[in-house]
C-alpha cells in the first residue's frame, strides 16, 4: 500500500502490525510450554490439575492476539481507504 501511495503510512498502521507479530509469537511460545510441560507431566504420572496454568496462560494469549487480530484488520482497512483512488 505504500509503493501504490508513493508515501508512508502512518505509524500507528506499523505499529499495530508489528503488535500483532509479538502477540503471535507469544501465542506461540504458549503452545509450545504447554505441549512440553503436559508431556513431561505424563511421562512423571504427576496429576493433571497442575495443566490448568498452562492453559490459562495459553488462553490468555489467544484472547490478546483476537483484541490484535482485530486491530490489525482495522488498521489495515483504514490504510486501504487511504490507498485508494478518490
């Protein structure tokens, strides 16, 4: 959208783009210590209350990357509209 501009967006557009990549990884991240730690819990025989942290956690960071998602899309509506032809 820039190279159609021939002018930078506005910096908010970068910055909720870039927000929503962080919010990916630590997503991510989330997944990952989850599926680690249940199977390290399994393989001790150690009771499966102690996964609710690790989903709740995961949880929590799906729910941060749906208010991003969201305003990523947003943003990149806004910067569409200032992209296109009047």
């Amino acid at each position: 959208m820039e190279r159609l501009r021939s002018s930078p967006l506005h910096a908010n557009i970068s910055t909720a783009l870039d927000k929503h990549l962080e919010v990916i990884h630590v997503v991510q991240s989330r997944r990952k210590d989850e599926i680690v730690n249940a199977s390290n819990r399994q393989r001790q025989g150690a009771p499966r209350c102690q996964d609710d942290r690790d989903v709740f956690a995961l949880a929590l960071a799906i729910r941060e990357m749906s208010v991003a998602t969201r305003k990523a899309r947003t943003t990149l509506w806004c910067a569409l509209q200032m992209t296109l032809p009047k």
